[in-house]
C-alpha cells in the first residue's frame, strides 16, 4: 500500500474532483496538503480540524459502531502519524520471525483502524454534503419567494408614488383656485376700501354740513336770546316809564295843590305865580314828550314781536331741516352698516382661506407622515434586499428612486410652505399699505405682566378668541361693564421684547428707506413704557426697542454696502422737563442749581424751528456721529443716567420727563448719485398719573402738574387732528410743538399704548385705551420718502 501511494503521480492543487465523479474507494487522498473543496465552494478541513469540530459527538457514535468489538475509544489519526504509517518500512530479522510476525500484526492492525476512521469520516462527510445541497435548496427556494416579494413591494410603491402625484396635482390646483380666490377677495377688498373712503367721505361731507347747521342754530339761538334780552330790557324800561309817568302825576298833583294855595296866597307871592305857571308849563311839555317816546316804545315793541315771531319760524325751519339732515344721516349710517356687513363677510372670506390654508398645512403633515412611512418601508425592502443578496446596481437605482421621490416631496413641502410664509408676509404688507394710504396713525397695545404688589381679586383684561379680534382685540371690565377696543396689533402680558420688535422691523426699515418713522409710548405710570423702550441692554433678551432699532439700522447698513450705499449717522437725545428742554448728551452738565436758573429762563436756552421742507431743528442741542452699536449703547446709557426719575406712590422709579431719541440717516449710492434723508424718532413719554394716587408733593408735584399739561396739550392736538380742525393746538407745549411733524406732516407714525393689569388702575386704563382708539382714527397724511439726485451738505439734526 505505501509503494503503491508512493508510484502514483501527485494531483495538481487547482484540479477540483466531484462527489460523483470519483468511485468511492477514491474519493479522498491523505496528502500533505488537502486540495479539493466541497460543493458549496468551501476547502476541505485538515484530519486535525474535523477531528476538532467531531471531538463533541465522536465519542457517543464511535462508542455505538466499534464498542462491540473492544471496549475501547475509537483511535483518532492525525496527518503526521497517518503519512509516518505509510512511510514506514520495517526491516526483518533474519531469525526472529515471531518479533516480525508481531510486528507485521500491529502494522496491520494499525492500517486496519486507520481504515475504519477513514471510511467513518467519509460517510460522516456524505452526510454534511446532503445536509448542505439541502440548505441550498432551501436557501434557492426563500431566494425566489423573497424576489417575488420585493417585486410585489415595488408595485406598491410604485402605486403609492402614482397616487402621491395625484395627491400633489390635486394640491396644486387647490393652490392655484385659492391664489385666484385670494386675488378676488383682495381686489373686492380694494373695492370695498374705495367704497368705504367714500362713504367716509360722504359722511364727513354730511358731519361738516351737520355742523354749519348746529352752527347757524346755534347762531339764531343766540339772536333769540339777544332779542328776549332787548323785550326783557324794554319791559323793564316801560316799567321804567310808568314809574316816571306816576311819579309826574303825583308830581301835577301836588303843583295843582300848591297852585290852590298860591291863589289863597294870591296876593303875597304874586311875582312867584308867574314862575310856578313857566315851570308848569315846562312840565307838561315834557310830560307830553314822554307820552310821545312811550307810544314810540309801544310800536317799537309790537316790532320787536314781529321779528321775534320770524325768529321762532326760522328756528322751526331750521329744526325741520335738521331733522331731515338726521333721517339722511341715519340713512348713511344705514348705508355704512352694509358696507360693515360687507366687510365682514370679506374678513370670514379671509377667515375661510386661513382654515384651507390650515387644512393644507394638514395635508402636509399627512404627506410627511406617508413619506416617514415610506422611508421606513424603503428601510426594510433595504434590509430584505441586503438579506436575499441582490444586484447593486438594482438595490442603487431603486434607493435613488427614493431618494428622489423623497427630495420632490421635500421640495413641494418646502414650496407649501414658502407660499404659506409669503401668503402672510404680503397680508401684513396690505395692511400696511391700507394704513399708510389711510394716513392713519398706527396703534400698538401692550399689556404688562401682574406684579407682586398688584391688587389680583378678579382679572379686568381680556383677550377676545374669535378670528376677526385675534391678536387685535383687548377687553377692560370696570364695575361690572365691558368695554373692548380693536388695535392694530395687541400684545398679551407673555409677549417677548423681541415679539414686540418683530411687528415694528419694518418701520423701523423704512427710516433706511428716506422716511420719516416715529415711535412713542403713551400710557399711565408704572405701566411699562420705559421697559418697551429702553428694557434692560445688559440683557440681550430684554433689550428694548431703541437699542434693537440700533442693532438692526446697522446690520441693514452694513449689508446694503454691497450694494453701494454708505450711510451717515447721528445721534442726539433730549429730554422735555418741566416745559424746558435738556441735552441728555451736553459734555458739561449743568448742575442743580444751573438747571434751577435755566428752567426759570436765565442760562442756555434751546429753541424749536421748523423749515420750508417740514424738518424740525433744536438750537445749540449736541449732534454726534455714531458709526457703531457700541457708541450709541454708550450714549444711551449716558442718558439713562442723565435723564430725571423720581420715586411716587405708583413707582419705584418714575420717570419725571420726556425722553427723546432722535437718529438722522442719510444714505448716499455711489453707483446711482442718489441720496436718501431719513429720520428715526423713539420716544419715551412721561407716565399721567393722578395726584390722589401718586402722593406727589413738593418738586413731584410741581412735575407732574408739568407733564398732565403736556400729555393734555398732546390729547388737544389729538380730538384737533379726528376733528379736521382748520387750527390744531401744536404751539400749546414743547412736546406738541416738537411733535408736529410727526402728528401732523407725512411721517410715519406708531403708538404703544401700554396698560396695567392691575385691577386699582382700571380707570387710568380705560383712559388710555379711550385715547389710543381716538389716535388710531386719526388722519395724518400718506407718508412721503426724502429722496434727492445729489448729495447734499447738510449736517444739521432734525426731528421729523
């Protein structure tokens, strides 16, 4: 046997031998190195390694196939004692053939075990190579259920993605009516915009009219009460008259009298009778006089009947015709309620849109749902492809299928909601425009938080839910009764600083545009004008309108230098205290008693003037060039500390004065030779309080005797400007008259009117929720943008 494996040629290591091909007795060779692999592709394992892999189960199946012919363990064979017992050569002794023939049995017996394990082994691989021809079957077989599978997940995607483009077209088709819809609802706005200022029109046109007549009822009023005046006066003269008329009488009487007694004294005052006769005769001239001026009285007095007669008819036509003037006014008012009415539908129109507008944002949320759903089971056709191992090129075409799916999904969500987000940006635009071209003043409510020390039994502000009020309406119950009022915009006590800021960013822009802006806030003491203002700049979450108007002109600027522009800045803040104007930003301070001597008249004096072009300036007042945030931060706070506060009953820290912030832009474009002037105009005016509350004594009262005249001169100016008046009170205080062309040129002119929610301040409230409405109804003119072809050199500061 071992001359026989030596002679054969060795087998070459690539040749590959199958199961079928080989006879059994010469499926294997125990050679050094194993060369053929089983059907699966795998090498086959060293004697060493099946050994290992059999140690667990060949002691049991050994036990069963050899136990019966020795108790013994069945001898496992390595591959160095396999090839030492075919190489082993015995040599025989010439004369020990017992050792010999021993030596030859243990040879055999040896062969014989290897045998045995060999012919084990192999069927043992038999097995595992119909075991594994199995496995592959079965393996074939999920392979092909697993293919039909996935091609059953593509059709599904595949109708998905169809039923996803309808849905989509569907969506945009909806888009499109609502664009369309939207573009009627804003054109017939429009028209209802023009009927509406003609009936406003209309009805000031029958108010003016209405009011010549009041006059001239007014007017014939006075002349009936002037000729009762003049009857009285003439009753009384009659009177007069008689008294006078008796009095001559009595008068005859006691000259007949003392006629009788002459004629008995006839002979002693002869020379006195001629006299007494002259003297009476006098007298009845004169009584006969004023018997004539008394028939003369008499028809003067029928006169006087008459025209008062004619009088009283006048004053009846004059009433008739006032009554006919009221019939056609209550006919107008008529006419104005429809176009309310109209109105209204228009606004539940828009109302109905922002619903489809939100049952769109449904459908988005449903299509990022489904698309959420379908990267999911992209997910696990992934995970199955990976498992049944399928072509890559098939798994990457249907991934990018997906993917584009997904990005043309993402993108008609994203292009949804652009539309939304501009849908609302040209709303709040509209409504910009319908108040610039109104000439309205813009009113802003803000209501402040509750404090520790406010009195909160039973709340007395509200907020109204309904669409048409949402976020413009506010409720104040006093004594039982609710008043409400519609603002152009109303910020609850959790409104931020920067949510504030967000709604006035883009009149604050304008400012960059050539436009005159300006901002004030009105309201009571303690209410939280200075906090919306100012705030707190060391806190960038508090920080106030005016250092956030800063921090945007700035970045604005430094973007638009991209496109040509270069701005020019400057700054100056004032304050109005007790009538007289202070320089919040003068390098030398005035002490006490220098502000004593200018507040009396003696010192620096600063003079308000107005030009040819609307501009207002401050005489001797500090102009400073600003360049950056830093600088206008470091001014603002040289203000702060400047300005006059004071402690009251109401507040901690009052302010005592009117703070005026005031930065002048002038933007030149290097490209275009054009040049814009704008003016931002931020003020802080002093809280009206009442003097029952406050406890102000002394200097405090003095203070707000001051600023109750101004807030009243600024309130005159106001009921002037709702009432068109030919004369408007502008020259009445320094704020009114620093203010005129902010009320009453073509600025562009915002109010805070902030309130408290303290229940003890109600009446103060409604006060200024009563004032903010009258100002909200005001017409100030359509703004106009300062814009020249060439630069100017112009350096002074002005207010507006």
């Amino acid at each position: 046997m071992a001359s026989r494996n030596q002679n054969r040629p060795p087998r070459s290591p690539s040749t590959k031998i199958g199961v079928d091909e080989v006879p059994l007795d010469k499926r294997r060779r125990i050679t050094g190195k194993t060369d053929s692999q089983s059907s699966m592709g795998r090498p086959r394992l060293p004697f060493s390694s099946v050994n290992k892999r059999q140690e667990v189960g060949a002691a049991s199946e050994t036990a069963s196939v050899e136990g019966s012919d020795c108790g013994e363990a069945e001898r496992v064979f390595t591959k160095e004692e396999v090839e030492e017992l075919l190489n082993k050569k015995y040599k025989e002794k010439k004369f020990d053939h017992k050792g010999n023939a021993q030596q030859l049995a243990a040879y055999h017996k040896n062969l014989k075990d290897c045998i045995k394990w060999y012919l084990k082994v192999e069927k043992e691989h038999l097995l595992e190579v119909e075991r594994l021809q199995n496995l592959l079957n079965s393996a074939e077989k999920k392979c092909e259920d697993t293919e039909v599978e996935m091609k059953n997940v593509v059709d599904e995607l595949n109708a998905i993605n169809s039923n996803l483009r309808q849905t989509i077209a569907t969506l945009e088709e909806k888009l499109a009516k609502e664009e369309s819809e939207k573009m009627d609802a804003i054109s017939s706005h429009r028209k209802e915009k023009d009927a509406r200022a003609a009936a406003e029109k209309l009805q000031v046109a029958l108010s003016g009219e209405l009011e010549k007549v009041r006059e001239a009822k007014l007017v014939v009023e006075q002349r009936a009460i002037k000729f009762e005046d003049d009857y009285n006066r003439t009753q009384e003269y009659n009177k007069s008259l008689q008294q006078y008329n008796s009095k001559l009488q009595s008068d005859v009487n006691t000259m007949d009298e003392s006629r009788k007694r002459a004629e008995n004294e006839k002979l002693t005052m002869v020379e006195n009778l001629s006299n007494l006769r002259g003297h009476k005769k006098a007298l009845e001239d004169q009584l006969a006089s004023l018997k004539a001026s008394h028939d003369d009285a008499l028809k003067q007095k029928e006169c006087l009947r008459g025209q008062l007669q004619e009088v009283r008819d006048d004053r009846d036509h004059h009433v008739k015709e006032n009554h006919d003037l009221k019939a056609e006014v209550v006919k107008h008012f008529a006419e104005l309620d429809k176009l309310a009415r109209k109105t209204k539908e228009l606004e539940e129109t828009c109302s109905s849109q922002m619903m489809q507008i939100d049952s769109l944002k449904h459908e988005r949320d449903q299509l990022r749902h489904e698309r959420d759903v379908l990267k999911q089971e992209r997910d696990s056709a992934l995970e199955k492809i990976e498992m049944v191992d399928l072509s890559a090129s098939e798994i990457s075409t249907r991934f990018e299928e997906q993917k584009r799916v997904e990005r043309e999904l993402r993108g008609r969500i994203a292009e949804f909601e652009q539309k939304i987000f501009e849908g609302e940006r040209l709303r709040k635009k509209l409504h910009n425009d319908i108040l610039e071209l109104k000439g309205n003043i813009r009113v802003f409510c803000r209501v402040r938080p509750l404090l520790p020390d406010d009195a909160t039994e039973v709340p007395v502000i509200s907020y109204p839910t309904s669409t048409e009020d949402q976020g413009r309406g506010i409720d104040l119950v006093q004594t039982g009764q609710k008043y409400h009022f519609t603002f152009d915009k109303v910020f609850d006590h959790a409104a931020s600083q920067q949510d504030v800021f967000v709604e006035i960013s883009q009149l604050v822009q304008s400012a960059l545009d050539g436009y005159k802006v300006c901002i004030f806030a009105y309201g009571q003491t303690g209410s939280g004008k200075t906090y919306t203002m100012m705030g707190r700049p060391e806190n960038p979450d508090q920080k106030g309108l005016i250092p956030r108007s800063v921090d945007q002109i700035f970045q604005t600027s430094q973007s638009l230098q991209a496109q040509g522009w270069k701005y020019r800045m400057q700054a100056s803040m004032l304050e109005i205290y007790n009538e007289t104007i202070r320089d919040l930003l003068s390098s030398n301070r005035p002490s006490g008693a220098e502000l004593t001597r200018t507040e009396s008249g003696v010192g620096k004096q600063y003079t308000i003037k107005h030009d040819v072009n609307g501009n207002t300036h401050v005489s001797d007042l500090t102009i400073i060039d600003v360049c950056s945030k830093r600088e206008i931060s470091s001014l603002l706070q040289q203000a702060a500390q400047s300005r006059s506060v004071g402690k009251t009953h109401m507040n901690e820290q009052s302010s005592r004065s009117h703070l005026v912030f005031t930065l002048r832009i002038t933007g030149i474009n290097e490209n275009t030779e054009q040049q814009v002037q704008g003016v931002l105009n931020l003020i802080d005016l002093a809280g009206s309080e009442r003097l029952s509350r406050s406890g102000a004594t002394g200097d405090r009262l003095k203070e707000t005797q001051a600023i109750n005249k101004s807030l009243s001169s600024l309130s005159d100016v106001i009921f002037a400007l709702a009432k068109k008046e030919d004369h408007v009170p502008f020259r009445n205080s320094k704020l009114t008259y620093l203010l005129q062309p902010c009320l009453g040129g073509d600025s562009k002119t915002l109010m805070f009117v902030n309130v408290s929610p303290d229940s003890t301040s109600v009446g103060e409230s409604l006060c200024s929720l009563r004032f903010a409405h009258r100002v909200n109804a005001c017409e100030i003119g359509v703004p106009r943008r300062q814009t020249t072809a060439r630069p100017t050199s112009d350096s002074r500061l002005s207010y507006g």
